[in-house]
C-alpha cells in the first residue's frame, strides 16, 4: 500500500494541495495490478474529494489529545470520534477500503503523556463500529519500545479479529526500536516514508516519519520481507536529497547495504 497523499485544505497544508491531480495522474497512466494507493482525510469534505479521485484505501484517524486534535482538525475528540466512524461506514458502503487510527497514541508535545485509557476508549469505539483494521500513530514521536508493546498488546487483546498498524515518527531517534517492539507484538502492517521524510505541521515539534529503507534492512536481516528491492528505494531517497538540495534523515541511503562476507 502506497499513502499518495492527504486531502486536507490547501490553505492550510500546501505541501498537499496537488493530492487530486497526482491520483488524476495514476488513474489516467494506470498502476501495478497489486498496488493499493491510498490517502489520508480528516473530514466529510476531503473523503468527497477521495472517492471523486478513485482512492482504493483510506485513512482516517482521531487523536487522542484533546489540543492536538483542535489544532489537527478544529473538532473536539469526541467530535472527530463520531464524525469519523460515519466517514468509515461511508467509505465502506462505496466498496473502499478503510484504516482507523489513534493519533498522538502515545504522547503529545502539546499535552505530554496520554493516558493510555484515552487511547483504548477510541479503539473500542472503533471495534463497536466493526471497524477492525486499526492503527496507533506516534504523531509527536513520544513513544519507546516498553510503551508501545504495553500499548499493543492491551489493544490487540480487545479482540482476536483486529488487526493493527503501526505509524511512528523519529523524532527522538527511537522509530526503529519501537517498529521492533510492534514487531514482536503481533502487529502487522508498517507505516514509513522514504528518505524519512514526512512530519506532522500541527504539533509542536515536527519531525519525519520511520525511514522506510532502513526499516526493510532491519526486517531483511531479519530474515522477513526479504523480497522487497530495497535499492529501488534507495534510488527514491537519494533522488529526493538532489530535489531538496539537502541531506535528508535515514541511514541506509547514505551508508549503502552492508557488504555481505562470506564466512
């Protein structure tokens, strides 16, 4: 699944105001047969957009902090709790696929810590919906790997028909860990950016996502997903450096796979 991009207001996000063209462009030059390209809204208006544009999958979340909620979207978490879930059951009625998140899951760097009680209120809101494909994003990058397989490991025992994403950010250098620590949890499905870009404008300190190459060197030494090509990907991220004219986060496209020696 590639997230192409948000349908969020121009005005206010001008990095996204092209989202409508970029799907134009990929329903006119078609795609991988197995490819599934998806966008992130946080209202009725942006899911309108969506569905004219042809998205396969869309997410949507909540945040589980009030202030960062208010900033995020103008709504109060209740608020966005309802609205979303109707979002949900609409865009599953248009036959699209659809993931639910918790926003700022683990802490907000305009509130600080949040209680983990605010985070298993949304989700089991969410199960009571039917909505089972559910995701905990580190929106502030306040997450470490014993919280995220304490916070896992709650909400993967509300029900043995969810599934779980995950989406950190690396702001305080922890992203890899705490993909691991999901990992071992059960979870199934990775949320990353090339090159580590990303980064969301409306907390207090923004910084990019997991970087999605050092990510899939991590699992492939692992021994899972080995068949992704990875150097495609490379390739993207240094493609992005000469773009922006700077050095962008990440380790993997800089450095290079490690040399494999015979033993």
């Amino acid at each position: 699944m590639i997230q192409v991009g948000s349908f969020v207001h121009p005005k206010r996000v001008p990095q996204m105001a092209d989202t409508d063209e970029i799907f134009a462009h990929f329903a006119k030059s078609g795609k991988g047969k197995d490819s599934v390209l998806s966008a992130l809204v946080l209202n009725e208006k942006g899911l309108e957009r969506g569905l004219a544009c042809g998205v396969d999958m869309f997410c949507m979340g909540v945040s589980a902090s009030e202030t960062h909620s208010k900033k995020n979207t103008g709504m109060s978490v209740s608020n966005a709790t309802e609205r979303i879930i109707a979002m949900a059951k609409k865009t599953i009625d248009a036959g699209k696929k659809v993931q639910v998140s918790v926003q700022s899951a683990f802490g907000c760097s305009y509130e600080g810590r949040i209680d983990k009680e605010n985070v298993l209120k949304i989700v089991k809101r969410f199960l009571d919906a039917d909505l089972k494909l559910i995701s905990l994003a580190d929106t502030a990058g306040y997450a470490d790997p014993s919280r995220v397989e304490n916070l896992f490991g709650e909400v993967l025992a509300l029900s043995s028909q969810l599934e779980c994403a995950c989406h950190f950010h690396d702001t305080y250098g922890l992203g890899l860990a705490n993909v691991y620590a999901a990992y071992k949890t059960g979870v199934k499905y990775f949320e990353s950016a090339f090159a580590g870009l990303g980064g969301c404008p409306f907390t207090a300190i923004s910084s990019g996502n997991v970087c999605s190459e050092d990510m899939i060197h991590m699992f492939s030494k692992m021994g899972v997903k080995e068949e992704i090509e990875i150097d495609k990907i490379i390739s993207v991220a240094k493609e992005a450096e000469k773009f922006f004219e700077r050095s962008l986060p990440g380790i993997i496209h800089k450095t290079g796979l490690k040399p494999e020696v015979a033993e």
